[in-house]
C-alpha cells in the first residue's frame, strides 16, 4: 500500500490517508483488510475508530484506490452518517457495538 496524502485534521479529530494498493495477482481487497492494513500504518491507532471510505477498483487494473480516517475518539466519529456506522459494524468489537447502540443501554420500560 502506498500513502499518497496524510494528513491530521485536528478540527475532527481525525488522521485522513489517502492511499493506493496495487494487488498484482491478488484479488481485490476486502474492506477488512484494508482496514489492517491502515491500522499497521498508525500505530496505537484503535481498530474500532478506522472508516474506510471510496474504496474504488479499477476496471483492468490490479489497483485500488481509496480513502481511511483514524479518529481519535468515539465521540469525533459522531460525523460520520449512520450508514457509514451500519457498513463498519461487522468489523468492530463487541464492547464499541453497545457503546454505539443507544437501544442496548438499561432503562425504564
């Protein structure tokens, strides 16, 4: 993988990579490994704060281009829409799932 822009936003709390990975006789890479793979990137950076985003395979081509933001927080992924959160839930752990879920939480019923 080849980082082509790093860049920190500190106004969203976010490290924003914009990369390209040429999988020569590969097959194209699942979400969950170009996730991985951003995490060796950032050191220390928390799995379950990584949005991997225009996530783009060229035609022909063994090249995928794309976008990953590390957040430094739970609370700084608030930005992100609720479908990006639904398309990343499979890969985070169990204890940011419910920390996620408002509707898991104890209550009056």
């Amino acid at each position: 993988m080849e980082i082509k822009e790093r860049k920190e936003n500190k106004v969203l709390n976010r490290v924003e990579i914009s990369f390209s990975w040429k999988h020569d006789k590969n097959a194209t890479p699942s979400r969950k490994e170009v996730m991985d793979l951003v995490r060796t990137l950032e050191p220390g950076s928390n799995p379950d704060w990584i949005v991997v985003k225009d996530c783009v395979t060229r035609f022909g081509q063994p090249l995928t281009t794309g976008l990953a933001y590390i957040y430094g927080s739970q609370e700084a992924m608030a930005v992100e829409p609720e479908y990006i959160h639904k398309r990343h839930e499979p890969f985070r752990s169990a204890a940011a799932a419910t920390a996620e879920d408002p509707a898991t939480e104890g209550g009056d019923e």
